[in-house]
C-alpha cells in the first residue's frame, strides 16, 4: 500500500504545473472533458506501464545503496525542474488530421509525456519500491487525478490560472524528500 500512495501522492505533485498538465487544460478548452479525459488516460496508461517496467530492471540490476543516492539527486533535480517550470511549445502541439480527438489527445499526450519529469519520476518510484502494479496504479491515478483538475479548470475556466504557489509547494516537497533520501541512504 505504501507503494501506491507514494507513488500517486508524488506523481501527482511532480504534474502540477507540468508540461502535460498544460496540454491537458489547452484540450479541455476545444474538447469535452470525458475525450480529454480518456485520451490522458490511456496515455498515461501506456507511458507509465513502459516507466514502472524501466524502473523494475534497473531496481534488480543496480545496489540498493546506488538508487537511493539516484533517487535522492533525482528528487531534488525534480523539485528544481518544478521550480524553472515547463512551456509547451510549437513542435509539442499536434493538429488534428484525420484521426479523432481522443486520438489526437493521446497521441500529444504520449508524446508530451516521453522524458518528462513524472516518467523520470514514476522510473525512480519503481526502482525504489520494486512492486510493479502498486506503482503502476499509483502513479497513474496521481497523473489522472492531477491531469483532471487541470481539465476541470480548462472547462470551466477556459485559461491557466496562476501556479506559482503550486510549482513552489511541489518543489519543496521533491527536495525535502531528495535530501531525507540522502540523508536516510548515506547515514542509516
């Protein structure tokens, strides 16, 4: 249990004010929420079952005392990359041709989500905690949940609201947690 609610607890904060949250709220200002939300889904889905599976072979492969000081410098470098934010940019926004808009969703989504911090992410959860569906489960829920505010907030308000307190309050807690992982890999 303790996998799964780490897992969605930290993806979900590594989301807030990411790259993909914001290109779920740009479709939910041209699409329904139900399609936005589905096409997230899927992708999320397929990323994090690909993310979860990278993190189980370097867990096995790698001491334990090596991914904890991974994990705990890759904490902190999530909190920074939090902290300097994430745009979306020209080549990331995929016109719809003749596919439908989930597909379109999904597709842009995937592809927004390939190298982003919470699949970096959702790889160190998994090598840390070596169980497979938890982490699967867990951070795919915490990507959706965060994913379906940001749809929410594109529905009902049509444009991005302010993130800063949001980017700092996460940053904080990817750091804090970076160094108690340091902290707890190097002296216990």
């Amino acid at each position: 249990m303790t996998a799964l609610l780490a897992s969605f607890f930290f993806i979900f904060a590594a989301e807030m004010g990411d790259k993909t949250q914001l290109v779920a709220l740009a479709f939910a200002t041209r699409y329904n929420a139900r399609t936005v939300l589905i096409g997230v889904t899927v992708a999320t889905l397929l990323v994090h079952l690909f993310s979860v599976l990278v993190g189980e072979i370097l867990g096995i492969n790698l001491p334990a005392f090596w991914i904890g000081i991974a994990a705990g410098l890759a904490f902190i470098g999530f909190g920074l990359w939090t902290l300097r934010g994430d745009e979306i940019n020209d080549e990331e926004k995929v016109k719809e041709h003749r596919f439908g808009p989930i597909v379109t969703v999904g597709i842009t989504f995937f592809l927004a989500e390939i190298g982003d911090k919470t699949m970096l992410a959702t790889i160190t959860l998994s090598s840390q905690y070596q169980q497979f569906v938890p982490v699967w489960i867990g951070s795919t829920l915490g990507m959706v949940v965060a994913d379906g505010l940001a749809v929410i907030l594109g529905t009902v308000l049509g444009k991005r609201l302010p993130e800063k307190l949001i980017k700092i309050g996460a940053a904080l807690l990817f750091i804090g947690t970076g160094i108690f992982t340091l902290v707890e890999t190097i002296f216990f």
